[in-house]
C-alpha cells in the first residue's frame, strides 16, 4: 500500500502560514520587495518538484500501484495549481523579505517547507 507524502488539509496549512510570513512579515517590516507572479511560479514549481520527490520515495510495489501513482500526481497537480491561484490572489503585491524566498526555495521536503515557513 502507498502512503501518499501529504494530505490537502496540510498543504492548506502551509500556504496559509506561508502567506502570513509573507504579508505580516514583509509588511511589517516595511522593506524587502513584493511578490511577483514569477515568484508565485517558481515557489509551485519548486513545491511541485518536492512532492514527487517525495512521492516518488513513497512508491510501493503490488497491486494498485498505477492508481496510487495516478491520486499522487493528481494530488500534486492540484497542490501546484492551487498554490499558483491563492499566491496571485493572496500575496502578489506584497511585500516580502527576500530571505523569505530564498528560504522556500531552498527547502527538501514538505516538512521543510512547514519549518520555513513557521520559523518567518
């Protein structure tokens, strides 16, 4: 049996705090630059690249090992397009502190990104 690397509730969990760093901390420290669709792109592909990463760790063999595989990357297409959606809707515009990129974009897993995100 595959265990899949993430469920939805977490990944909503992670853009919310990841938005907060982004507008509470860029905003209140009043400098850094804003968020720019690139960035929103960049930060979904570099989410997107952990996940099969991490899925692809998760792989099983034995029956429904197609389906399994087919729900995860359905899975991260969704985490992805839904990242890309809030981030323009939510964040662009706003201010953020580089380090606060540069950290997300330097992360491994999803459990990384969580600690990225908090430790803003």
């Amino acid at each position: 049996m595959m265990r899949t690397p993430a469920r939805r509730p977490q990944s909503v969990r992670i853009f919310a705090v990841i938005a907060a760093c982004c507008v509470f901390g860029g905003a209140s420290a009043g400098c850094g630059r804003k968020v720019s669709e690139g960035d929103c792109r960049k930060v979904s592909d570099h989410l997107g690249e952990i996940w099969k990463s991490e899925a692809k760790a998760e792989e099983a063999d034995g029956p429904g090992k197609e389906k399994a595989q087919d729900v995860i990357r359905q899975e991260g297409e969704r985490l992805t397009r839904e990242w890309v959606e809030e981030c323009r809707k939510d964040l662009v515009g706003k201010r953020v502190e580089e380090k606060e990129l540069s950290c997300l974009l330097a992360t491994k897993t999803m459990g990384d990104v969580q600690k990225c995100a908090e430790s803003q």
